[in-house]
C-alpha cells in the first residue's frame, strides 16, 4: 500500500510529490497514522492526494486531513 501527495501550478507542473515508495505499509497491520510533509512554493494552486493497493489486500482509509506546520 502505498500513500501519495502531489502539489502542482497553474500549468500541471509537479512541484511536489510523496508516494512513500521507499517506506510502502506491508502486510496486515493495526490502524496507525502515517504523515507526509512537503514544502508548499507559493506557486502551488493544486492539491492531490490517495492512495493504492499493490497486488491483492484491502486498503482502509479514516480521519485524513491536511494540516499547516511550520
């Protein structure tokens, strides 16, 4: 499983991206909670975000936000 978030401008440039593909969820696990932190230039005018299942399994989403951090 894998969960991803994507900043773009105005003209669909990515200016952002997180898929963690280096740190993918494995197996059968408990809820826990996972963050993905990027830099938002000021050009950012779009915001995307999910997530996916590689191979078979069920994947259960709750509670996401998008918080400001300094």
């Amino acid at each position: 499983v894998q969960v991803w978030f994507r900043l773009d401008d105005k003209g669909g440039q990515n200016l952002g991206f997180d898929n963690m593909e280096a740190r993918p969820i494995l197996g059968t696990t408990d809820w826990k909670k996972y963050d993905l932190v990027l830099d938002v230039p000021k050009e950012t005018v779009g915001v995307a975000f999910g997530a996916f299942v590689v191979g078979k399994g069920q994947l259960w989403i709750d509670d996401v936000s998008l918080v400001t951090v300094d």
